[in-house]
C-alpha cells in the first residue's frame, strides 16, 4: 500500500457493521451510518482496494458438518523446511488455519476432523517435517470472533 488512507469513525463503523453480518444489505448499512448508499458503496470499494476488507465469510457450525473434532497442534520445524511444509499444509483441507509463530515450536496449527483417526493420521503426516505436541479442543467457551475496530481516525498505509 503506497500512500495509505485515513479510516475514520463511519469507515471503522461499516467494518464492525459488516464484521457483524456481511450480508447486510447497503441500504441497511446506509442507515446506520447516516450515508447515502452510494457513498457507502464507495467507502466499501475503497476499503477492499486498500486490503482493510479481504472477504466475505459464511460462519458454519462444524459438527453439523461432520467435524466433531478440533485440536490444535504444535509443530517444532527448522527454517530450511518451510519451502516444502508450505505448500504441504496449504493443500491441506481439515487446515483451518496454520501460524509461523515463537517459542519452543514454530507452528500452530488449528484443524478440525471427523474423528480421532483422521487426527491422528494427520499427525503422523506432520511429524515428517519434526516433532507435535497436540491439544484437542473440548469446548470453545469464546468462539471465533473479529477483531474490534478502532473507531478513532487512523492512518493505514
């Protein structure tokens, strides 16, 4: 992002707006901000053009779809091996997201399987790349949620 841009409290509002229900129709998001629709639209497209909006998700319940089983897994790899474990855990499906992170291991990664079986045969395929410690997830007291916008001007970029 060359230049940036300034986001100000109506923008940080759309965001939380969106962030809460992505379908909301313009007209809608209008009137809470007290735009115009067009003027909103414009303030959308300037927002996905900058990279602040990435994309629009549906959020899903996983045991419904057949995954009972949600375990985080730490991952202990050298630096030579990333080139050939990205593209690995890219390809990766049951990977819901995958984190280069600190500490005694380098990855975190979150998955979410079927069964036990599944897991642990995933494991075994992790653990060519080096050594797992494994948590599985019992229950999820804060699911997932976004991150809380600013609503102070800011200057992205």
């Amino acid at each position: 992002m060359t230049g940036g841009f300034f986001m100000d409290k109506i923008d940080a509002r759309i965001i939380s707006l969106l962030q809460e229900d992505a379908r909301m129709p313009l007209k809608q998001l209008a009137e809470k901000v007290f735009l115009s629709a067009p003027a909103v639209s414009s303030r959308i497209d300037k927002l996905e053009k900058q990279g602040v909006i990435t994309g629009y998700n549906a959020v899903v319940n996983q045991q419904k779809l057949g995954y009972h089983i949600t375990a985080f897994i730490s991952l202990e790899i050298s630096a030579s091996q990333k080139k050939e474990f990205y593209p690995f855990i890219e390809k990766i499906p049951n990977v819901l997201e995958c984190c280069c992170v600190t500490g005694n291991y380098s990855m975190l990664i979150k998955v979410a399987f079927s069964d036990t079986q599944e897991l642990d045969s995933f494991i075994g395929q992790l653990q060519e790349f080096g050594n797992t410690s494994t948590q599985i997830v019992f229950s999820t007291p804060v699911p997932h949620r976004e991150v809380a916008v600013i609503s102070e001007p800011v200057h992205i970029g």
